[in-house]
C-alpha cells in the first residue's frame, strides 16, 4: 500500500523534472485557415428520428436513406473525437422527391421534412458551437427543382434562363445537376431573394459559412453581391467556392468576387496518385503545393481534399491496386494536414469506405468499424491543432525521393518538421545545421519519436515503411534545477512523516 503511494506522488514529479522548454509558438485566436473540415451528406449520415422516414429506401441509392439532424446531434461525439473544427453540410432546404442530396431545392426558407425541423437544426447548431465547431451549408444558388412552384408561375418566367448542359472535368460528375431550372441571378427579384434568404438563415440560426457550387455558372456581379451581404450579416462569416476546373488560373480569375477560399481540385488527381500505392514520386503532388503558392492571393485559405461526393472515393483507387487502404489513408492525411491549406475529409473516408461512380460514393455511414484509422485522424487533429506552423508556418521541402518526403513548417519562433515515408522500405535521413537549428531535439508527435542533434549537428531520422512523423524543434531536455529541489523537499516531507508515524504506532503498542 505505501508502495504504492509513493509511486503516486513520484511519476507526476518526475515528469515535472524533465520538462523542456517549449518551442512552439504562443496560442493564438483561430482563423479560418486554422480550421479543419468535415462535409458529410445529411441523408447518409445518421437517422437517429424514425419519425420523418416519410419516403425512406436504403436499398435504393437514389432515394432518401433516412439521415437526419438528431442523427448528426447524436453523432457530434463522433466529429469531436475525430477533431474537426467545422462540419459542412449538404443543403438543408426543402426538396423535391428523392432530392435527398439537397440540390433539387422547393423552398429556401423550410428545412427538408425528412432531415427535421428548423428548431431541431437550430439546436445542432448551437450543440455544435458549444463544441468551439462551426458549422456552414452547402447554398444553392444557380438551380432550384423541378418541382419548385416558381418553375410553373406564369409571372416568374423571367426568373429563369436557358443555359447549355453542365460540363466538367474528367475527375468530376455533376449529371445529377443537369436540366435543373437555371435562375436568372441578374433579375432584381431574383437577386433580392437569393440575398434575403441567405441572411435570413444566418440571422435565424447563426450558422458560420457557406459552401457555393458551381461559381463559374453564376452571374460574377451577382456572386459579388451575395457574398458582401452574408459577410456583412455575422463577423468572420466564411464563403467556400466550389469552381470545377483543374486550372489554378481559371479558378483565381474569381477571387475578386470576394470568396474566402475554392475548392483545390487541380491538385486532388497528383495527391491520389501519391498517396494510394507506395514507392510513388512526390514530384507532381509538390509541384501542385508551390503552382498555389504562387498563383493565389491567400493559398493557405485554398481548400485541399481527396474526394468527395462527385468523385469515385479515394479508397477504390487503393482496392483497385490491392493496397490495404489504413496505411495509404494515414499518410495521405498525414500530407493534407500537414501542408498550406485548409483540409477537407469527405464523411467515411474515417473508415475508409469504398464506393465508385455517383451515387455509389454516397453510401450510408457506418459506425461499427474499425477504429484505427479513426484514432490516428484525431491524434492528427490534436497535432495540427497544437503547432500554429502546421496552419501558418512557411513550408520548405528539404527531402524527396520516390515517396520518402520530408518538409519543414516554420511560424514565428515555432518549426516543425513533417516526415511521411510512403515507401515499402525502412527511410531514413540526416539533416544538417544547415537546415535545422543545431544543439535540439526532434519531438515526435504522433509515434512518440525523439532525435537530439549530435555532436556533429546532424540529426539521424529513421522511419519505418509506410510511416509518418510530426516533429517540433524544441530544446533538450534536461534536469530541471527547480523542479528537482521541489522534488526532494517533497521526498523529504513524505518520509519524514513516515518516519513519525512508524515511531507513533510503535509507542501505542507499548502502552
């Protein structure tokens, strides 16, 4: 029993006496860049009300599937364990049959019956926020449903404008779009109604954001107008556009309308083709960081991912070359957290579901799976979280070959050192005072790893085969004179009232 007592009071002491001095950067107010997002479908997410199951087929890929708020509420423990910051949501709004993406909007300003009422939305909200979680919404602004009752209102025929069908990239399907009515966005009423209603939500339930599709089909003065007037509703409110080309120029040409950041799909094709087999150059996939570093305004606000809800999932990429996907997911995860941008994971891509061609890459979430990927995505979370230079810092690539890829993050007195070894072989590197600061040590973050520089100013890193660490330069630790003569005054104190207490029971038995 005193053993173990005494084992209680030692370990936190002795940790105390070995602590360094920090070399990370002080903690600052969150911006947006800080954040990390998770967007998720509300139909497939989670149904937790089987009260709104009006028109509900699982089986049927094309119909609702039951997800709704409460399901999200319920599962808000889920997203926090994970570590995002913001979750992003498909559209909200009132839909036509089988719109259970949200896209075939009838009424802006109703919630879809079968996601829940705007109460039940208000309160996922306000849980989430509760949570220091933003939340923002997908806001539908070039096309509305079949089904609208403007579609069919004589006096609102020049609401509408033909426009040609939906073309993208070859990476992107965006069918389920095509002969939606087209709304004439440069019409007043139009105009004034679109602005209205997307206040009106903010105001209404104090979400953070809004996600645009399509930017490159609106009118630009109108895009220009809706985004000054919900920036000038709610403070640091946050606008996400989605532009569907694979040309960093094509997407810049819109920055002036006043979105805060777009969607990066010119460097998802290199990042997938990195990451989901070993022994793969990194050659392009960085080639694609520094084309962003030089063609946006603000790059670090660029919204980097893998797939997402138009795109074949990441993990068919690694089925199809029968790779096991746990370790080409940690790495690539580890790259896209790690590097300028905000990241964006797609819902399930935690329990690295497959799926191909929309809508088989919008299955149903499952929550009883593995949970390996699951920790490290929080563990990875926690770390970006923790070290400013992940979110701010400069970048310099100091390593590169054949997949074993190592760079340093530097922000104000912090540095950080990201080594990812998607080989099939054990790595390993030195890297001189050159380019590291001499006489430190190497902290790793994830696996717990630690290199101290050596009498020759090197430090000798080695990682295992399909690996990944997060290093901070910090100073070596050593015996903390402070700490150690608190520590033997406390020793001194416990032993001495051992000492009368063993002298006391031994004069109560005499007597």
């Amino acid at each position: 029993m005193k053993k173990s007592i005494i084992a209680l009071i030692l370990i936190p002491l002795l940790f105390l006496t070995v602590l360094p001095a920090s070399g990370t950067a002080a903690k600052e107010e969150r911006i947006w860049q800080d954040e990390s997002i998770y967007y998720l479908l509300i139909d497939r997410y989670s149904n937790r009300d089987n009260s709104n199951d009006y028109d509900v087929d699982v089986r049927n890929p094309e119909r609702f599937h039951g997800g709704d708020f409460k399901g999200i509420i319920d599962r808000l423990d889920h997203i926090e364990d994970l570590g995002f910051t913001t979750i992003a949501l498909s559209p909200v709004f009132a839909n036509g049959k089988d719109g259970y993406h949200g896209y075939w909007v009838e009424d802006f300003y109703e919630t879809e019956e079968q996601f829940g009422s705007i109460d039940e939305f208000k309160k996922l909200v306000k849980e989430a926020h509760d949570r220091d979680i933003k939340v923002m919404i997908d806001f539908p602004i070039n096309h509305v449903g079949t089904s609208h009752p403007w579609v069919n209102d004589p006096d609102k025929a020049e609401w509408f404008i033909d426009k040609e069908p939906i073309e993208t990239e070859d990476n992107m399907n965006k069918d389920w779009l095509n002969g939606l009515p087209a709304l004439n966005q440069d019409h007043p009423e139009v105009k004034e109604y679109l602005i209205d209603a997307a206040n009106w939500w903010i105001d209404e339930t104090n979400i953070d954001g809004y996600r645009i599709e399509g930017v490159q089909l609106a009118s630009q003065n109108f895009v220009t107008e809706f985004v000054s007037a919900v920036k000038a509703t709610k403070k640091d409110f946050y606008v996400l556009g989605d532009v569907w080309s694979n040309d960093p120029n094509e997407i810049a040409q819109f920055e002036s309308t006043g979105i805060d950041s777009f969607a990066d799909y010119p460097s998802v094709a290199a990042m997938r083709d990195s990451f989901k087999e070993p022994d793969v150059a990194m050659t392009e996939t960085l080639a694609d960081l520094e084309t962003n570093l030089d063609t946006y305004e603000n790059p670090y606000m660029m919204a980097r991912f893998l797939d997402n809800q138009d795109m074949v999932r990441f993990t068919r990429d690694m089925i199809e070359l029968n790779q096991h996907p746990g370790p080409r997911w940690r790495n690539a995860l580890t790259y896209l957290f790690t590097v300028p941008g905000i990241p964006i994971v797609y819902y399930a891509s935690e329990i690295a579901v497959d799926g191909g061609e929309t809508p088989d890459n919008r299955k149903q979430m499952d929550f009883r799976t593995d949970k390996e990927l699951i920790e490290y995505l929080g563990q990875l979370s926690s770390v970006r979280e923790q070290l400013p230079s992940l979110t701010r810092g400069t970048i310099e690539v100091l390593h590169e070959e054949d997949g074993f890829t190592v760079f340093k993050r530097e922000y104000e007195e912090e540095t950080s050192v990201v080594v990812i070894n998607n080989t099939s072989g054990t790595k390993d590197i030195i890297l001189t005072a050159d380019q590291l600061e001499a006489n430190k040590e190497l902290r790793g973050l994830l696996a717990g790893d630690l290199v101290k520089s050596n009498p020759d100013e090197e430090y000798h890193i080695v990682l295992d085969r399909e690996e990944a660490e997060i290093y901070v330069l910090t100073d070596k630790a050593g015996f903390n004179l402070t700490y150690g003569i608190t520590l033997l005054a406390v020793l001194f104190a416990f032993f001495l009232f051992l000492f009368l207490a063993k002298r006391r029971g031994m004069r109560n038995n005499k007597d």
